[in-house]
C-alpha cells in the first residue's frame, strides 16, 4: 500500500489525497470526495465497496479513470458492481506484497470478464504454483503454493535470517497464498494456505465459500472458518452479517451456496453476527472470527431449514 499507492504517484509527480481510517460515514461521502479533489485514480479494498455501494451516491465529474483493489479476495459480483458505480472499465483486482516491492500482477474488468479468484497475468515477475510436498510444479488448474520471482524482491528481513531462508528459497517468495495458473499463465488466487479446511482429506478454501455467499442479496457480509469436527478433524463454520435476521433468509442464503458449492464443502455450523471485525485495511482475522463465534452456540440450521 505504502509503495505502490503513495510512494509511486509522488515518484510520477501526481498529488496525493489520502483519507482518515476505514470510516462508514467517510465512505458515505465517498462519490462527492472523487469530485471535490478531482481524483483521477483510487486504490481499495473490498470490504470498503461492500458498504460503499450500499451508501453512496457515484461519482458525477467524470475524473475517476482507474481503480484498484486488492489485500482480500474480490467476487466477480462486487468487481462488476464497483466498474458499474465507478464508471470506468478499469477496475483492477491487484496482487502484491511489501516484500515483492510492488504489484506483480492484475487486470481490469475492461481487458476481461470478472471471476472469483481471478488476479490475472504477472507483471514483471514470474509466477510459480508448485506442489506442497515435493515442490515440482503444478499443471495448469491445479492449486498449489503460490510462490514469486521479482527484480524488485527484497533482500530479506532485517536481522531475522531464519525468517529470510524460510520465506526466500531459490530465488523465490514463498507468499503463504494458494492458487493456480490457468493455460494463459494467469494467476487465480484461492486463499491463504493458513487458513485452509481439511475436511477428512479434502481441502475447502474459506475464500471460495465467502465467494459463493457474497453474490446473494440476503448477505451484507461473511467469513467462512475451520471449526473442529468429531468426524472429519474439521469442517466448515460461517459467520454471516444478514440484510434482514430471520429464517427466511437463512434459508435463501444456504440454498444460494448450495447451487454454487460442491455438497462436501457445504458450511455444517452457521453463526450470525450483526457484522465481520476487521482491520483498517479491511483484512479479516478467520482465527478471530472463529475464537469469536466459539462462545455461543451455532444455528439450529435443521430446524430452520425444515421451516419449524
């Protein structure tokens, strides 16, 4: 954020507007601010869009030519949804960490149509998706660990040279990502390899579950998480934020993830909550979201799906 959304535009001698923390009632005003300073370009994150296109009103002066968005995954639905309220096609969904020095990959919404996961082709870098166990490279449309190739890697952590050769090997940033290449080459980010579900074997991405719910119009917002299972070692929790709290749209929201999601990836235990915690860049703690959920007991979901 600091390199590529304040260092670079100083570099190319563009002025800098930047606004105070993650706010709703800045976000409200958010299309008047674009107009007021005339900005040209605007660098996000999707848990700001969730609440932004809900409150405010779009930009009207026709200065707004590119944004940005990246630090969470972005669904194809919020991706069309903020090029329809920005009015420009160049929506980029960005990928890039400090430690590669700047973005390494991305692409618009005006050179393809939006996917959930999809970050697009490598910029600069070279991108590997390789095997956890034997670290060979996986075939196009295989997950596997994401790792980066840069001129502009870092050299490594200063003084934590254990931390260095773990995160550097090769040449190559081990990220923490999962994802695949498709046959183009382009990246498709599938979440944080921490934060991964072993449901007896089978490996459920929390990011693919957010994606399938996001798209439903009962959801304001959702985080999907490892819960302990006394068969499977683990299986899927959901937090959700809904728009109206009642069964109804309990049962909306789990028949939308259901015509989207294989049954074996199905969330099992269901927590609603009046929002999801997170940071002021809008990053959300999976851990913490499941340590909040684990005090109180989950949905009777057979109940409310059997209407009683």
């Amino acid at each position: 954020g600091l390199i590529c959304n304040s260092l670079f535009p100083w570099l190319a001698g563009q002025d800098l507007f930047i606004t105070p923390p993650f706010r709703p009632d800045l976000l409200l005003r958010l299309g008047a601010i674009i107009d007021e300073h005339r900005i040209s370009f605007l660098s996000s994150v999707p848990a700001m869009w969730r609440l932004a296109l809900r409150v405010a009103r779009p930009p009207r002066g026709g200065t707004l030519r590119r944004v940005h968005c990246g630090s969470a995954p972005l669904p194809a639905t919020l991706w069309e949804s903020v090029r329809g309220w920005a009015g420009t096609p160049e929506v980029f969904n960005t990928y890039g960490l400090t430690e590669t020095g700047s973005w390494v990959a991305g692409t618009s919404v005006g050179e393809f149509t939006p996917a959930d996961g999809l970050i697009g082709p490598p910029w600069g870098a070279i991108l590997h998706v390789q095997r956890a166990d034997d670290a060979t490279p996986c075939a196009a449309g295989e997950i596997g660990q994401v790792w980066i190739e840069s001129p502009a890697l870092m050299r490594g952590y200063l003084g934590q040279d254990a931390l260095t050769r773990q995160a550097i090997q090769g040449g190559r940033f081990a990220t923490g990502d999962l994802g695949l290449l498709d046959e183009r080459g382009w990246l498709h980010l599938r979440g944080r390899e921490r934060d991964e579900i072993n449901k007896g074997g089978l490996k459920i991405s929390p990011a693919e579950v957010d994606a399938a719910a996001e798209g439903c119009r009962r959801v304001a917002d959702v985080c999907a998480f490892a819960v302990d299972d006394p068969l499977y070692g683990q299986n899927v929790g959901l937090a959700v934020a809904l728009t109206e709290r009642d069964d109804a749209a309990v049962r909306e929201v789990y028949g939308w993830i259901r015509e989207r999601l294989a049954e074996g990836k199905l969330p099992a235990r269901w927590w609603l909550v009046d929002a999801i915690p997170r940071s002021e860049r809008g990053k959300v703690s999976r851990e913490a979201v499941r340590e909040a959920c684990a005090g109180r007991p989950p949905l009777d979901l057979t109940r409310i799906l059997q209407g009683r």
